[in-house]
C-alpha cells in the first residue's frame, strides 16, 4: 500500500511540473528520483533503499513485467487514472551493478497543441503546414530522443484533419497519444505485428495517409519508401541531428538515391529550446517552472523544394557545402538576438549541437 501511494505521489508531482521522464536511480543507502525537467535532469527527492525496491517492484508488478527478472532490460506500458485524467507511461528497467534503475517516460493525454502553439518563430509554420498539406511523398522528422517529434507529428495530422476528411492510419512502437480521428496500431513483434506485417494490412484498408512511427532499421526505412511510392503521403520520425544528415542515414539503411530523390517532399529537424524567463534574471527555479504557461518553444531546420533539391546534389557531388541556408545555429543566434532565448541556452547545449 505504502509503495502504491509513493507512486502516485511522484506521478501526481511528475505530471504537475510537466516532466517528460521520472528516474529511479539506486546508490549504496537509497535510491534517487529524478526529474527531466525541460531537458535537464532535476534530483527531487532520495528515498530509503528497502522502500525505493519496493516501489521499483510495484511499477513492475503493475505494468506485468517479471518481477524476479532482474538481469535483462524489460519495457512495458500501463495507462493510469489520476484525478480524471488518463496518463500513458512507458516503463523501462536496466539493469546495474547495485540494483535495477528504472525509468518512466510520462504522456498525459491532452489536446495537442498546434504548430502556432509549438513554434518559436511563426514564419516556419507555413513551411511546415506546406509539408503535411503535400498530396503524397514522404516526409521526415529528425531529431535526438525528447527533441519533441512525436508532439510536432500529431500537430501535423491535427493541422490535416482540419481540413479534409480522410482515413489518416498509424503503426507506432508504442502508440504514445491517443488521438480522435486517427486509426492508430501498435507494434507488437512478439503477436507477430511487425512494421513490414502492419503495412500490408493497412495498406488494403484504403488510407490516404500512413503515420510509421520511427525508421529504425534497413526493413523500416524500405517499407516508408515504398508506402510513399504506391502514392500515398507517408510521415515518420528518424534519428539525425540535422537534414542533410538524415539524407545520409538513409542513404547508409540502403535507400536508392534516385528512389529518396522521388519521393522525398522534405525534412524537419527539430530542437526545443527554453523561452526566456520574464521573471528570473538567471537560472529559472522548478517553482518558477512550475506556473509558467510556456516554458519551451520548438525551432525547425526546413529542408524542402529548391533547397532538399540541392542538398541531393550535393549528396552525389560529395559536396560540404551547408543546405538549408537557415539552420538550427542560425535560428538559435536569432532568437537570442530578439530576446526570446537567453544566451546560457547556446553555452547549455554547445554550438556544435546545433550544427
């Protein structure tokens, strides 16, 4: 009882400060919970060893992985009931040499924002509302883990459905938002509901746009290429830190160049970045954080049209010289010209992270 109430208090404290991960991470006498708090991880609090165990074997219990297995990763994913509202949690173990670590990535399942809402700069709505309104061809989200895809993807499809009625289909590994609207199907390998299996099923039942969750592998990459050539528009997420470099990992999974060139409309990679607090001269503090309405906007490096066009050409010629034009460092100089990003923001993440 003691470890289900502890749960739903860091849950409940999690989800209030709008924290995208919770940490539990054992030491010799206790073991710490972290926030990720805007993309910094935030020590909250340190719990007793026996009672940090116990929580760690009660999320287990409940999300159904084997309790007793504590030498190989497990992920699973519950769904809980919190002052009527539904929160996802993915749960994963690790295992380490004190203890098993485990983390939990939290999606309260809210209306999503849209791209006005999610932008720093609006000029860049418009090219992205151009991509997602393209007839067919596929397009691409890039970006490291907590960079805010999956948030932009559903804005895109939102953005969409306002629009036009259509039968828009989804294979996501997990499905992290439920969203009206959308026929969404979650990857399931060990049923037999792979991504190359759940293609060929949605692919008979007439979609005019096809949502694959993330281009993992050689076999996920050929099957987005290949939805997006029978005509339909294929959207999916990818691993890169920039455009052109999500043009070479494709190109690395064993993608044609003429067959990308064909059917590619264009590639966004994104990072969030802190907005500028109207209060805090320095460091923003987690109470400051936490009544906030916006504390972190999306900044969008575009590669589409006469650029995606030129960066193919450069692609065979070997050439280094930079496309887009406006980059994510470029963006990044621009927002702290004009105020809405503070300078400690570059030094956080390094100039190179934005190159």
């Amino acid at each position: 009882m003691e470890a289900s109430l502890k749960l739903k208090e860091i849950i409940r404290e999690a989800v209030a400060l709008k924290a995208s991960d919770v940490h539990l991470l054992p030491d010799e006498e206790s073991v710490r919970v972290r926030f990720r708090l805007d993309g910094q991880l935030i020590d909250v609090e340190k719990v007793a060893l026996p009672a940090g165990r116990k929580l760690i074997s009660h999320m287990k219990f409940i999300a159904g992985m084997d309790i007793g297995e504590r030498r190989r990763p497990q992920n699973k994913r519950i769904e809980i009931l919190m002052e009527q509202r539904t929160i996802f949690i993915r749960l994963s173990t690790f295992p380490s040499s004190l203890m098993e670590t485990l983390v939990l990535r939290i999606f309260p399942y809210e209306k999503s924002d849209t791209l006005r809402e999610l932008a720093l700069f609006p000029d860049q709505v418009a090219s992205l509302q151009k991509l997602i309104h393209s007839p067919h061809g596929l397009i691409l989200l890039c970006g490291p883990t907590g960079a805010g895809k999956t948030t932009t993807l559903y804005s895109l499809l939102q953005d969409r459905m306002s629009s036009a009625k259509e039968n828009i289909m989804t294979l996501e590994d997990p499905v992290e938002r439920r969203e009206n609207g959308l026929l969404q199907m979650e990857i399931n390998e060990k049923a037999g509901v792979t991504y190359a299996s759940g293609l060929r099923s949605l692919l008979r039942h007439d979609p005019d746009l096809i949502v694959i969750g993330e281009i993992r592998d050689e076999e996920t990459a050929a099957i987005a290429v290949k939805a997006a050539m029978s005509g339909h528009l294929v959207i999916s997420s990818l691993h890169s830190s920039s455009t052109a470099g999500a043009l070479r990992r494709l190109k690395d999974l064993g993608i044609d160049e003429a067959d990308l060139q064909e059917v590619l409309c264009g590639v966004a990679a994104q990072r969030l970045v802190d907005v500028k607090c109207p209060f805090c001269t320095g460091e923003c503090s987690i109470h400051c954080r936490r009544r906030r309405l916006v504390r972190r906007k999306a900044i969008y490096e575009i590669l589409m049209e006469e650029e995606l066009q030129e960066a193919f050409d450069n692609l065979k010629k070997g050439s280094g010289k930079k496309v887009p034009r406006i980059d994510l460092g470029t963006l990044m100089k621009k927002g702290i010209a004009v105020g809405y990003i503070a300078e400690d923001e570059w030094k956080r993440f390094g100039k190179g992270a934005y190159l």
